[in-house]
C-alpha cells in the first residue's frame, strides 16, 4: 500500500548531504521537527515511533530508529540495546550490528 510506505518513509528516512539533501539528520525530518515541537518533543517522538513499530511490525527500521532515539535523545543504553536487538533479530545485517556498536559507545561515552 503506497500511502502506509510513505508514512514508513516519512519516519526512516533521514536527509543525506551525499544524496543531495542541504544537510544531515540524526532522524528524518518528521521525527525531528516533532522533536523540536515543545519541551514534550522527546516524549512524543518516543510515543509515535511505539505506534510505528506496532503498525510497521515487519520493519526492522522502526525498532532501530527507536533504539536510536533511546540512546541519542534519551540516553536510555539499555531500553536502546533492547530495540537494537529486536532490530537485529528481525533483520541481521550491517546497519542493525552497528547500532548496536553505537549503543555500546554511546554508554561509555556517557
């Protein structure tokens, strides 16, 4: 269903300066705008992405963005580990093994 693919792309997809976007984005522009919104930002984007992995439930995009999100917004290492994981489970490739690395790094950063 292409309107359902838009609004999983509306919510993966970040701006690339390689691909001809003005700038780069931890998170799409969608998900970053409603980050920008309030003070309530981080909680909602956190409130939209579990809906999405609830309706995109074959997407392992949506649990890595959420893990993403957990370690770089909230610094939440271990709620991040968890849906970087699920993400890999779903789907073992590179990207999903290096959020999990940048979890890890994240936290010793911290």
């Amino acid at each position: 269903d292409t309107l359902m693919q838009n609004i999983h792309s509306m919510l993966i997809t970040r701006q690339r300066r390689k691909e001809g976007d003005g700038k780069d984005t931890l998170f799409s522009p969608l998900i970053e705008e409603i980050k920008a919104e309030d003070d309530e930002g981080i909680l909602q984007v956190t409130e939209v992405l579990m809906k999405a992995v609830d309706r995109f439930d074959k997407s392992y995009t949506i649990p890595q963005a959420i893990a993403r999100h957990m370690y770089l917004n909230q610094k939440d290492f271990e709620s991040a580990l968890k849906w970087a994981n699920i993400a890999r489970s779903m789907k073992e490739n590179s990207y999903t093994l290096d959020t999990i690395g940048q979890v890890f790094k994240s936290e010793l950063r911290h």
